[in-house]
C-alpha cells in the first residue's frame, strides 16, 4: 500500500497505541530524517522536509502498512529554550512508555554520533529497545571512506557494523535493506502476539 500520514502528538494526550508493529525515527535535527522517511514512501512530500530544522515538535505517525511509523521530534537544535526542551524530553518519555518494537536510530555518515545522538543510544540500550543505526547521507562518501565511516559510528555506538545500515535519500541506497530489517521486526511481533494468544487459549482450556 501507499504509506499515509495518519496523526501529529503534540503532547501525551495525543500519542497512539496502535496494534500493528511501531517503528520510530531518531535523529538530530536536520540529520536527513524526513527524507529518509519520504525515501522508505516513495514519495517526495510525505514527510515535509526543511532548511530550517527543530521547528517541529510533534510525533508524526505514518500507516506502512505492515507497521506504523513515527517520526519523532528532531533533538540537539540548540535555539530553542529550556522550556520547549522540557516538554520535548517529556513527550518522548511518554512516547517510549508505550512501547515501541524498533527504533531507526539516524545518524549522519559524515560526523562522529554527537553527544545528543550518544545519550540516544544509551537510552535505548538502558530501555532495551532493539534498534537499528541508520547512517544518512551516504552519497556524500566514496566507497572506501563510506566503509571506514560506517565502522567508527558502530564502534561510538557500542554496536555492530551489521547493525549500521549507510543510506542515501539522493540515490535510494539502503532502502531494501532498511525494510529486510523492518519485515523481521514485523514478522517476530507477529511470532509473539500469536505465541501470546495460544498461552492464552492453553489458560482457558486448563493447560
Ligand atoms: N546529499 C544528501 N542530502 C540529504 C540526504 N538526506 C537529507 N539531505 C539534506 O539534508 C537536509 C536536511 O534534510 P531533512 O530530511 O529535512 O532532515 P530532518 O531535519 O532530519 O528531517 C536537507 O537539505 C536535505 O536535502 C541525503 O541522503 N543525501
Ligand atoms: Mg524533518
């Protein structure tokens, strides 16, 4: 199917808890996120893209399909107040409360992980949320430094290289591998809902 926007979160209030599979986006502001997600439509305007990035604090969902996708809110934008940084980190405490299957952590091939970028991926190794690194922009590297990159953001990232996935909005790289990695996160959720309703079952007729 064609992916479609469903909803904006501004706040808790606003979040979903939807039953298919939930994949959220990370990154930094101006990292390549929109595009990447505009990339995994096939379409050019899905996810609105912007030369000026953190102007958008909201959850913005995406129906795929076979998962739901959330764009989360751009961090590491330094103008913004102290204020507004406060109801970001309290929007995605809420957001990570509910549960997600898998984060698309995006970070750029060009650039160490930055501090803001570190403290994500801690998060999501101290909530045990599976992630993926998915590193933009790998249009701007040749092949031999693109490897070289994609190995130095695995190793900031206390992960494998196998787990660093280099992508390019410009010339669609990576975006087969990107959904091979997302139809195994949709296929083990399956797995376990199904699993969980046999138990179920089993509960009922006193197994
Ligand atoms: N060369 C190149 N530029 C990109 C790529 N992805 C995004 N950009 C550029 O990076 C800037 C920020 O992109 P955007 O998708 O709005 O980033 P966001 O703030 O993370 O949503 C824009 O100027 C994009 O054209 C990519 O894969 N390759
Ligand atoms: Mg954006």
């Amino acid at each position: 199917m064609q992916a479609k926007f469903l909803t904006s979160a501004a706040d808790a209030r606003g979040l979903l808890a939807p039953e298919k599979p939930l994949i959220a986006v990370s990154g930094k502001s101006n990292v390549g996120k929109s595009s990447f997600i505009n990339l995994l439509a096939g379409q050019n305007r899905l996810a609105r893209t912007s030369a000026e990035p953190g102007r958008t604090r909201l959850v913005n969902y995406f129906d795929f399909g076979d998962f739901i996708l959330a764009d989360l809110p751009g961090y590491g934008y330094a103008r913004v107040s102290q204020a507004e940084k406060g109801r970001w980190a309290k929007l995605l405490d809420a957001f990570f409360a509910r549960g997600v299957s898998h984060v698309l952590a995006l970070a750029d091939i060009r650039h160490e992980p930055t501090a803001d970028d570190k403290l994500m991926i801690d998060f999501l190794y101290r909530t045990r949320t599976p992630f993926t690194v998915v590193a933009t922009k790998a249009d701007k590297l040749g092949k031999t430094r693109l490897k070289e990159a994609a190995r130095r953001i695995a190793a900031a990232c206390g992960t494998g290289e196998g787990n660093v996935i280099p992508v390019s909005a410009v010339n669609g790289r990576g975006k087969e591998e990107v959904f091979a990695r997302l139809a195994q996160v949709v296929a083990a959720a399956q797995n376990r809902a199904e699993s969980a309703g046999e138990a179920a079952e089993d509960a009922e007729d006193g197994e």
